[in-house]
C-alpha cells in the first residue's frame, strides 16, 4: 500500500474515548472491522498489529480502540468471523476486483486469469472443450474481508449501483 494513503487523523481523543477511528468501520454483520484506508478487515486478534505497524497509532489509543464497545461486535479470530455469501451487497471499503468462477457446484474454484480457469477445468474437471463445448464459467466481480494473501476467501457481490 502506497505510503502517502495512510491516514493519519486522530478522531479518538480527550473524552470521546468510546469513539472509533474514522477510518475503522464495525461490520457486525460479519463480525470484523473493516480499515477503509487499507481496504481489508480485521479481527480482535489483529487490528491493534495493523494499526500499530500501518497507522503507527500510539499504545494508549490502541487500546481505548481495542476496549472500544463496538469491538465486542468483533470475532476474536479470522476464523471466527462470518464469510459473507455469493450475492452480498457490495460492501464499501473493500476493492472489488472482477474474476471467473467455477460453474460446478460444490467448487469455490475462482481466479482473475482465463488460463488458470482453463487449466482448471482440464485438470480438475476433465473438460476438453473438443468434446463438452465451451467451458461454461461464470464471470462476477468479487471481494474478500481479508486481503492477506493466506486469508483471502472470494465472495461475488452485487455492485452498489446494481441494487435497486
Ligand atoms: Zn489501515
Ligand atoms: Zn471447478
């Protein structure tokens, strides 16, 4: 993430102690909290280590954040946090970035490459487009809550714009 986006306002101060960072959003329905700076969410077991090493927010305020009564909303862990469904509303803060999706049900196989799609359905599927026809994938644009690579789980949303 480029430097110069860091956000560096400090809206916790004084008596507003219970009062949340701008920039850190509670999702309660998926139980993190969402830095929109960064666009990734976080968990209880990680938001202070962002903020510490990305927002360089000093100890005091880390932890009126952390005892923050809106982080009881908060899972402890990433695996404790509710994976939004295929069809969620676009959730603002997050990028959304367009890939291709397994048509076989059962296979959460997804990717931003049409080889790798392609690969995929030759090795994992046995599809020779000789035989079955064109590879009947689908095409959606996606998000994950966690953008850390060995955290990253894809869920297809429906754009903000789409909704009516
Ligand atoms: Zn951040
Ligand atoms: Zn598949």
């Amino acid at each position: 993430m480029p430097q110069s986006r860091i956000n560096t306002s400090l809206s916790v101060v004084g008596g507003e102690s219970d009062i949340l960072p701008s920039y850190v959003q509670v999702l309660r329905k998926w139980r993190v909290a969402l830095c929109t700076t960064h666009g990734s969410c976080y968990t209880r077991q990680n938001l202070a280590r962002h903020l510490f090493e990305k927002h360089r927010t000093p100890s005091d305020q880390r932890r009126r954040i952390e005892s923050n009564t809106q982080m009881h909303n908060v899972a402890a862990t990433n695996s404790d946090a509710v994976q939004p469904p295929d069809g969620t509303e676009e959730i603002h803060g997050l990028p959304t970035v367009l890939k291709y999706l397994c048509h076989f049900e059962q296979c959460d196989f997804r990717t931003t490459s049409t080889d790798r799609i392609r690969q995929h359905y030759n090795r994992q599927h046995q599809w020779q487009v000789s035989r079955q026809g064109a590879m009947p994938w689908h095409q959606a644009h996606v998000q994950t809550l966690f953008s850390q690579s060995q955290a990253q789980r894809y869920f297809a949303v429906v754009l903000a714009d789409q909704v009516h």
